[in-house]
C-alpha cells in the first residue's frame, strides 16, 4: 500500500504514552481512505474492472425530495444531505453491471474525523440486512432495477451529531474495492425531536415547530414594570450556519464520541459562546463603549455574529445577555435541540451565591456603594434546552438551564449548565451542573441593613419577594408572552416553597443567619413609591406614599436617589437627590411629588435608558429606616417597516424603514440595519445626522427567497439611542 501513497508525508501528531490514538476532536479533519486495500499479493492478471463497482451514488438531497421532507431539514440552505438520527433514510447506488445478492458482497461506510473508529463511533460499517431495526444503524434494499438499488439506511438515535463522510466498499478475492472520496455525498447528521428513542425527542408537533423549526424569535427585556419586547431572528437555516454550529465544537475541542450527547453539547457550548478563557463567539460588554465593535443593541439576529466568528476565528464585538442567549438558541435549534430564550425579571446576581443580596446603607439611609457588591438586572436572559437527564435520578429531565453569558465560573471555565429546570423548582440543588447559581437567581432575598457606631450591624428590612417576579419566554405558535414561573418556583410564601428552600439549604446553598444581627421590622408605617411612565426626553414624576397606621404623631426624613443604571442594575451615575421632610398624621396616608426633568437625565442615559430608584426615610421619633427600590425603564420610539407592491419569492419587492428623532438634539453617527431570514440577508446603512423632530426614509431592494409568513427586522443605533426597534410580519406568496 505504502508505494501508491501520496507523496507528502503526512504529519503524525506527537505520540502520547497514554493513548494509542490522538484525540478526536475535530469534525473538519480527515484520513485518506484507501480505494483499493489488497488482501495480500495482487495477481498479475487482476483487473477492479471485473468486479462489481459503483459508477454513481445519489443522494435525494434537495429540499423537495423525500429525505429532507421527511426529516424536517428542508429549510437548510445547503446543497448536501441533512438527515435526523434514529430514523431511515434513502439512496441510491448505481453499479456497472445489475447487483447479485448470491456472489456480489458490498457495504457501506460512515466516517467522521481524522481518526476513525469503530468503537468510538467514528467509523460505522453498515451491512446490507432484511430488516431494519429501530434506532440501530442498518441498511436495507427497497428497490432493484437494471444496474441500479435503492437503499433504505436506518441511523442510530443515540450517534454522534456532525458531518459524514460516505464510502461503498465492495468485497473482491483479492482486496476490497471503494469509491473515491465524494464530498457531495457527506452526509449531515442531527438530532431527532420526532424520534422517541432520541435523548431530545419532544412528543408535541406545535412545540417542535416553535422551538426546533422557528427560525425567529422575541426577545423580552424592559423590567417587572414595563416589559418590552423585541424580535430576534435565529436563521438557523441559513447559508453555512449548520457548518459554524458545528465548528464552534471543534473550537471546544468536544471529543467526537461524546457529541451524540446533549448534556455535553450544551455545557461545552455554554462556554464556547463567550469569549472569556476560550476567545468563544462572543466579547461582552457592559459599560456603554462600544469602541471597534457593534453595539450590543444594534444587533437583530445571530447569523452576522456566527457567519464572522465562523470566517475570522476571532471573538465578535460586542454582546450582552440577550445577544449570548440569542446566538445559544441558534446553536441549539440549528443542531435540532428544542431550545427557548427566557428572561427572568429582576434576576439577581449574588457574588457570594449565599442567597442574599445585601444591599448596605449609611448613616442617611443612602446606599454605599463601596460595600455593596451584589446587584439585581432588570432583567437577564439565558436559554432552556430540553433532553432527558441520564446522569441525573428520574423526574429531572425536560427542560434544562443553560447560560451562555459570562457571569461567573463554573469548573474553572465562564459556564452554566444544564441545570434542571425541575431540580431547582424543588431544591435539589444537589444535582449538577450550576444548579445553586440559577437557585440564588431566582430566589435570593435583598437586605438592606447598616453599620452602628459600635460595629453591630443592623438588618433594616428583608425583601422576600423582589427577585426572580416573573419569568417568561415567547408562547409556542405565536408572539405573545408566555409566564413561565411556576415552572421555576412555587407561589411565594406557600409551604411547598418553604420547603424547597430548607431542601436547597440542606443541599449546601448557604442562607444568611440573622444571629449576629438585629432585625426589627418597621411596623406602623408603610412607604411605596410609583414611577410615572414616560417617553424618553420628556419630564416625569416620582410619587412616594406613606401610610402611618399607628396613633401617633410621625415625621420622616426622607430620602430620594435617581440613579442612571446599566441593565444589569450597576450603577453609573447619581443624576437626582431630593430630600424632604414628611409630617405624617396618625392613620392616615400621604403623598409626595418628585418632578424628573428631562434636562437631569438625557446628557448621561445608557443604552437601554434605564433608571433605578431608592427611596429611604428615617421616621425621626423612632429611629426605624424604612426602605424601598425600584428600576423604571423610558419609552424608546420605534422605527417603522412598510413594503411596496406584491411580495412574490423570486421577485423582486421594495421594503422602507422610517424613523423620526424624537430627541431635542441631533442625532450623529447613525446606524440602521434591516434583515429577515428567508426575505433578505442584513443590510446596513449610514447616516451623518438626523436633527432633531426630521424623519429619515430608507429604502431596500430585495428578493425574497422562500414563501410562508416571514419577519423584518430592524434596529437603530447611535451614540444617543439605543434599543430602537421595528418589526413586520410579511407573507411571501408562493411564485
């Protein structure tokens, strides 16, 4: 064999004392497959001819045809075969002369990575049998005519998912015979929702369809108070997106044996989507300079980002949770992993993972903001996958936490997940992976105490109910919003609840103690405040109400902080202090105006025109501090998408966007971008300068590819506005 070898040396890998064989890790490398592999020596008089071989292969490929029709693949942009595992698909082999079951012996070969093996999974030899058995490799004929068969093949459900390469081998006396390498036969390999013997199958269609077909999405984001939505178009079937998905494993290094299991495809790619300790996907940024990169807001769907790293190799600048958990949601759905986008509200992220927040005052009853470390987002974003749990007891399968967003480690490496959905319901937080970090997300309590003169510190209030207030991801079928909490937690204040908690303590979660502190809540007044709503650039008023349900006579001073926050409720800037003084009557109740002025905020708002608020008084006969919080987010214009004439795929149709600068100032630097998957790929476009109250038209010529109800997309973004948004729900009549 070794003289018809080609020329070059290959280059071996270093040998290792440990294993026999290098590490398989890499969907894009192969070995060189011998056409002819002689048993021993070859008689002079030995012509291949003689013998069965194969002149053509065909593979049913396109969209139309049966294999991606019946494997629901038929939205994928490639040329190649994409099929599910665990169920049978069709080719056709055609030979130089008509196929003899009695004397002629052929079969076929699958083969993955640079080192392929039986035992591994790697190279899979498939005989041809009588029947085919469910969810195991096998082949059988369906069909003969003249020198041709057709060819049903049965995958296993449980095989690696990634891109093969195909080989017949026919048997002769003297050697055994192949075809060439033939990269139109690769053949693509993903998981089956549809198959029940899948770790991942989903037994409702309507779920599949939204949470493995969908190629768009919503983004819900805003706070507890004003949820805002927006759409985020996943393009997991887009041109070379399957071919990305499956790089960022190889970036991982995820061992090909092991890339059949969802449980380590979600946790190395929860790494692998940020750039922390790995140069993953995506760099985050969160402190509103965006220098060299792409606003996080200005994004409108994952295909840029992944068709960038795919073709640079480098990190793409820059991203924030909803962009992690965007891209993650292609990743997963593009690999066929029922994936969903969730945002929790008012999420907390605890340094110390003790289940408290604690947010500490001075003397005045402000915040200090050296000591208080810990912080609540608005709102954070991260992904649920489903798959069953093997490793875990029963009842822990079903949806699975994963977050791609950098937030803390998690086994030495920025990563979370799968957490089971259920596990951290119940507080079994036992189980792995990341369970105790969601738990605290979604359960921690905010306390607010201070130092004495003396060092005792004093717990001024605890607030059992502000973090993880709804959790909610887009409904299956449509673009409403669909309350996901009962899923994560029990109703607030319920023995079942109580219970779950003492189970996640009893698992190690460390919950405060309140021995070496004096609590003694506030009873006889209570204090609330309302934010009003209000459109960005417009005054706004803060209303404090103080309720004295004790017969005495109070006063409080009283306290208001407007902060300037990023999302992630770090703060930027104090833009408002008011102080005054309320004379409280007993039984009764009063209230208190605070006027926000426009002119207070616009020179320092960030991205997402985000606010917090702290309101604190000292009741003055008492001592006693009450204290309250809240995040308020300002109303962002939105752009406005139409169309022109009739939209038809394969013609050409005119869309425009709209926008009106609602700011007192112009606008500088101005940056559109406008896609939909299956219409147009993104566009982008420039402007110098919209001054302020002018309206800027854009327009784009495009062809849309695929009829069926499709959706633009657009966003705006500049250094004064972010998070400006615009959709349209189009309907692409079939040609």
């Amino acid at each position: 064999m070794s003289e018809t070898r080609s020329t070059k040396e290959e280059k071996k890998p270093p040998l290792n004392g440990r294993r026999a064989v290098p590490s398989n890790n890499s969907n894009d490398e192969e070995n060189e497959v011998p056409e002819m592999e002689p048993f021993g020596l070859i008689p002079r008089g030995f012509n291949p001819k003689d013998y069965l071989h194969v002149v053509d292969i065909h593979m049913f490929q396109e969209p139309h045809e049966i294999n991606k029709q019946e494997h629901h693949t038929d939205k994928y942009y490639s040329p190649k075969l994409i099929v599910r595992r665990g169920q049978p698909f069709q080719i056709q082999v055609d030979f130089n002369r008509p196929y003899k079951p009695e004397t002629d012996q052929f079969w076929l070969e699958y083969l993955i990575g640079r080192y392929p093996q039986q035992n591994k999974g790697t190279y899979i030899p498939i005989l041809v049998g009588d029947v085919l058995k469910p969810g195991e490799w096998g082949a059988k004929i369906t069909q003969k005519e003249n020198n041709s068969i057709r060819l049903s093949i049965m995958s296993s459900a449980t095989c690696i998912v990634g891109k093969f390469r195909l080989y017949v081998a026919v048997w002769t006396p003297f050697g055994i015979l192949r075809t060439p390498r033939n990269p139109a036969a690769d053949t693509y390999i993903l998981f089956n929702p549809w198959c029940q013997q899948d770790a991942v199958y989903l037994d409702d269609e309507k779920e599949r369809e939204e949470y493995v077909l969908n190629d768009v999405g919503i983004v819900f984001h805003g706070n507890i108070n004003d949820i805002k939505l927006r759409s985020w178009s996943y393009g997991q079937f887009e041109e070379n997106i399957l071919d990305a998905c499956l790089f960022l494993m190889d970036k991982a290094e995820l061992e090909l044996s092991g890339r059949g299991n969802p449980i380590k495809i979600c946790r190395v790619a929860s790494a692998v989507i940020n750039s922390r300790d790995d140069n993953g996907v995506i760099a985050g940024s969160w402190d509103n300079t965006y220098t060299y990169g792409v606003a996080p807001s200005a994004w409108t769907g994952s295909v840029d980002i992944l068709l960038e790293y795919y073709s640079s190799k480098q990190p793409v600048r820059y991203g924030q949770c909803w962009v992690f958990a965007g891209v993650f949601n292609t990743f997963l759905r593009c690999l066929g992993i029922p994936a969903r986008l969730v945002t929790n509200y008012s999420s907390a992220h605890d340094n110390n993972a003790n289940l408290q927040l604690d947010f500490f005052l001075d003397d005045e009853g402000k915040v200090d903001t050296k000591l208080t470390k810990d912080s609540v987002w608005n709102y954070h974003c991260w992904n649920e996958a489903w798959m069953t749990r093997p490793d875990l007891p029963v009842g822990f399968g079903g949806w699975q936490v994963v977050d791609g967003t950098p937030q803390e480690t998690s086994d030495g490496m920025y990563r979370c997940g799968p957490a089971s959905v259920q596990a951290i319901k119940h507080g079994h937080v036992c189980f792995q992976f990341d369970a105790p970090f969601v738990y605290a997300e979604v359960n921690s309590d905010i306390v607010y105490s201070r130092m004495e003169k003396n060092g005792t510190q004093v717990i001024e209030k605890i607030d059992p109910t502000h973090i993880g207030q709804l959790i909610v991801t887009k409904e299956v079928g449509g673009d409403g919003m669909m309350d996901i909490t009962e899923e994560y937690k029990f109703q607030e204040g319920s023995a079942e609840e109580r219970l779950a908690l003492e189970t996640a303590v009893m698992y190690g979660v460390k919950k405060h103690t309140t021995q070496d502190t004096t609590y003694e809540p506030q009873t006889d007044v209570d204090m609330d405040f309302q934010v009003q709503k209000a459109v960005l650039g417009s005054d706004f008023k803060v209303t404090v109400t103080f309720r004295n349900k004790s017969h005495n006579h109070y006063t409080a001073t009283t306290y208001l902080s407007g902060n300037i926050v990023f999302y992630t409720g770090v703060t930027k800037n104090e833009f408002k202090k008011h102080s005054f003084s309320a004379k409280l009557e007993p039984s009764s109740s009063r209230t208190f105006d605070v006027v926000i002025k426009s002119s207070e905020y616009l020179s320092d708002l960030l991205d997402q025109a985000s606010f917090h608020f702290f309101v604190t008084a000292r009741i003055n006969e008492t001592g006693k501090i009450l204290a309250a919080q809240k995040a308020t987010v300002l109303e962002i214009p939105t752009l406005t998408i139409k169309t022109q004439g009739e939209m038809v795929a394969g013609k050409e149709m005119s869309v425009t966007v709209e926008f009106t600068n609602p700011l007192k100032q112009t606008l500088e630097n101005v940056t559109l971008r406008l896609e939909g998957p299956g219409v147009l790929r993104t566009m982008k476009k420039e402007f110098r300068q919209i001054p302020a109250n002018s309206t800027l038209i854009w327009e784009v010529k495009c062809i849309p590819k695929r009829p069926g109800l499709r959706k633009l997309i657009a966003s705006l973004n500049c250094d004064a506005l972010r998070h400006v948004y615009g959709e349209l729900n189009v309907q692409i009549q079939k040609p």
